[in-house]
C-alpha cells in the first residue's frame, strides 16, 4: 500500500499551524504591516513635516511642501522543517500532531519576531537611554521608562501605539520598584499576574533568551532593549506562513515544511528609542 496523508489530514495540519503561530509571534501585531507583497522589493511610504501658514486674504495658499520618501526593503524567503516518523500510518495520533504543530508555529514566530528585532537594531537611532540612568550600571526601571517616553514625547510621536520589548531579567528588576507594583502609583496588578501589560503608555512585550538571537547582549552584561511607535517599523509579507507534508522515500519519513517569505526594516528612527540595561 502506498503511503501517504489524506487531503482532509494535511489541510487541517496548515490550518492549525496558521492558527498556532498567531498566537506565537509576539511582536508582528506592534508594527506597521504589508501583506501580500508581489515580487522580493516591498517600498514602505514616508512623509515628511509641514508647517500652517497665516492666510492673508486675497493671496494664493501657500502649500505645505512636505517631502515623501521610501524606505525599501527585501523579502527573504525562510523554512521551518522538521522529519517525522510519525505520519508513517494513516491514522495518526492527535497529541502527536498536536506536538509537531506547535515545533514549527514556534519556529514561524520566533523567526518573524527576529526580523522585528533585527531591524530595531539596525535602525541606529539617536534616542538612547544609558544603563546609568536611575541608578549607575543599572538594569530596567521606571527611571529609563520615564526617559524613554520623554525621547519619543520630544519628537512628537503619537503617544497611542508606543510598544516595548524587553527581557525577562528586565522585566524581573521593573517588578522589585514600588512605582510599578504598588496600586497607589499604578492600577496593574503586576505581582498578582507575574506580568506587566501596559506602563506609562508602553504595550509591554517580554522576551527570554532565543536560539535566532532574540534581544542583544555584550560581554558586560548590557542588554539592548527597544522602545518604538508601530508605524516606526515596518513588516512585510510576501508569503504567508503556510506547510506543505511530502514524503521523502530516502528518509522513510514525511518532510513537513513550513514557507514563509517576509522582511522589516525601520521606517522611521525617530520614533525608536534604545535602552542599554546592564544584567547581573
């Protein structure tokens, strides 16, 4: 009898990955998007400022001359595939499936948020908050919060859809200050939950350590964590993440393969804020 999945089995398969990864990539959501890119250039818009004018009566308008640009960036085309002896019956196991499901939907969303991460630190922005703000050699703390935010209020960046992406050492030492914890400063109930959600205007997205790099760290410690506005980053897809199950004879396993083509670039840096914390 010749091996193989039914139609039914590998539909349901995708179907389930798209829905995984969803839920998996933590910062896709906090930036700006373009799906559906045709070819491997994908050309975000960016407009520059203009000033009113006093209209005099009688006299022509005067026009704003704000000036356009593009920022362009590449897609690249990526996998997550995985071997399975699983899928050697017709009739294959649920929680296995289930298993091989969340491998690549996590795989998909650690990659997408990557590029994210990959793009905020290739922004080279001039907002920077120094591991000494607060406290001398310091990790995270209202203090750099509080700086960042000045940063971004001082270049008049649109103070809904502020986001920050931090580790979990950073998001610990945030959580030992009163400001944060304590229901006379702020309504979060961050020691019930363990978490943080939303601070000084900041949609909180906290990171571990990731095999793709995840968020930077030097050898004395300083960990680079970013603070930025959605439409300060760009995502772009050109390929939606889908799987594809074919069997390899060679390997008497079935390839599952998930494809995705995407990229993100920095739009605009002045909405990116860097803050170096140092770990202990």
């Amino acid at each position: 009898m010749a091996i193989g999945l039914s139609n039914a089995f590998v539909t349901l398969f995708d179907a389930e990955v798209k829905q995984a990864y969803q839920g998996k990539a933590e910062l896709v959501g906090a930036v700006r998007q373009r799906r559906g890119v045709e070819g491997s250039v994908v050309k975000f818009p960016k407009v520059g400022k203009g000033v009113a004018t006093l209209r005099i009566p009688q006299t022509d308008v005067t026009p704003l001359n704000a000036t356009w640009s593009q920022v362009t960036a590449t897609l690249a085309d990526w996998n997550a595939a995985e071997y399975s002896d699983i899928f050697m019956q017709q009739k294959v196991n649920f929680d296995e499936r289930q298993e091989l499901v969340q491998l690549v939907a996590n795989a998909i969303g650690r990659r997408q948020d990557q590029m994210i991460l990959d793009a905020l630190a290739a922004s080279s922005t001039s907002l920077t908050v120094s591991n000494d703000i607060g406290t001398t050699d310091s990790n995270l703390n209202v203090a750099k919060l509080r700086e960042a935010k000045r940063l971004l209020d001082k270049n008049n960046v649109p103070p809904m859809d502020r986001h920050i992406v931090l580790h979990g050492n950073g998001l610990a030492s945030l959580l030992s200050e009163t400001a944060v914890t304590s229901s006379d400063f702020n309504t979060v109930k961050a020691l019930v939950a363990g978490e943080i959600n939303t601070f000084l205007g900041f949609t909180f997205h906290v990171l571990g350590d990731r095999s793709e790099g995840g968020l930077a760290i030097d050898g004395s410690l300083d960990r680079t964590m970013f603070a930025f506005h959605k439409d300060a980053v760009g995502y772009a897809e050109g390929i939606a993440p889908r799987t594809e199950i074919n069997y390899v004879p060679e390997k008497t396993s079935f390839l599952v393969n998930a494809i995705f083509s995407a990229t993100a670039t920095t739009i605009d840096a002045e909405g990116i804020v860097q803050l170096t914390c140092r770990e202990t």
